[in-house]
C-alpha cells in the first residue's frame, strides 16, 4: 500500500479484560447520571454547570467501547479484551486538537478473530456502528436532559453537544479508520 494513504497506528495506553473493562465503563456512566442528577439538583450555577460538563465528558468517553461490545454480544460476536488508547481517527482533527486526541484514553474492544469470522456481516457492521453512535448520541441525550431539568447554561450546552455530534459522526463517516469505515468494509464483504 503506498505509504502516504497509510495512517499511523492507534497509541495504545493499556488493556483490560472484559469484565474489568466493563465495571470501569459501567461506573463512568454511572457517574454521569449521578452528576447529571448533581446538576439538576444544585443550587450553586457553578456546580451545576460543571456537574453538566463533566456528566457529558464521562458519557462521551464512557459509552463508545461498551456500545460495541453489547451490540456485539447481542449478535454473536466474542470479545478477547478492551484496550485504551488515543483516537483511531487522529487524521479527523486539525493540528493540536490531533495531538490532544491521539492522547485521550479512549475505549475500544479487541473482537475474538473466530468470533468475526463466523458473523454475519450485518451483525459486523452493527457492531462497528455501535461505537461511534453512542459516543454521538449518548452524551447528547445528557445534555438534553440536563437542558430539560433547566440545568444553567444548558441551551447554549446543548447546541455545542449536537454540533459535537454531528461533526463526530461527519468525521468518522469520512475517514478511512473510523467504526463507519469498518462497518462500510464488512458489509461489502
């Protein structure tokens, strides 16, 4: 392959089994709720918006590598281990954004080769898709709901978690690396 349409490698931090995966990703979101309930219920304008932003920020870090490893169990799909690293998109950011994402300890799930090899394409492509989808959607719920609650500064909030969506989901559907990426090759087989 000609090196100039090759990307560097995701940097990798660590891995987790599953189960430890799983009990992290589940006590973010747990966090999240709970301070999403913090900023409903605060009568400090600081503490509420800070409890908004960081229910947001544990959502959207939180929810992409569990969202592929549920969907994927769903339809069949083994699991070998959770690995935490930057982004595997560096190349949808600008300059030192790109940095600071390559740098992020992100989720993702290391699928079982034979468990992939014996699934369906559809249930492949639902499993790829799940990841990014989540980290759109999700936090954007939060933020809808902490808008909904009357959360200060949530409007002006929740128009920045859609735009954060929607330029998560342009970036990965364009990319060559993205979970969309993924998904496009394994249902074209």
């Amino acid at each position: 392959m000609d090196n100039s349409t090759q990307f560097p490698p995701r940097k990798m931090f660590g891995r987790l089994s599953i189960v430890i995966g799983n009990v992290v990703q589940i006590a973010g979101i747990t966090a999240a709720f709970l301070a999403l309930y913090l900023a409903r219920s605060a009568t400090s304008k600081t503490i509420a918006i800070s409890s908004m932003v960081s229910a947001w920020i544990l959502l959207y870090f939180f929810c992409h590598g569990i969202a592929h490893w549920a969907l994927g169990r769903l339809l069949g799909i083994r699991f070998a281990f959770y690995t935490i690293g930057g982004t595997g998109n560096p190349q949808a950011y600008p300059g030192p954004l790109r940095w600071v994402f390559e740098h992020l300890p992100f989720f993702g799930v290391r699928t079982d080769k034979a468990s992939m090899q014996k699934a369906s394409p559809m249930a492949k492509a639902i499993m790829w898709s799940a990841g990014v989808t989540s980290s759109a959607l999700v936090p954007t719920l939060g933020a809808l709901c902490a808008w909904r609650s009357g959360v200060p500064a949530s409007r002006p909030f929740l128009i920045f978690a859609v735009i954060w969506a929607i330029a998560t989901l342009a970036s990965n559907w364009t990319s060559r690396t993205g979970d969309y990426s993924k998904a496009r090759r394994a249902l074209a087989g």
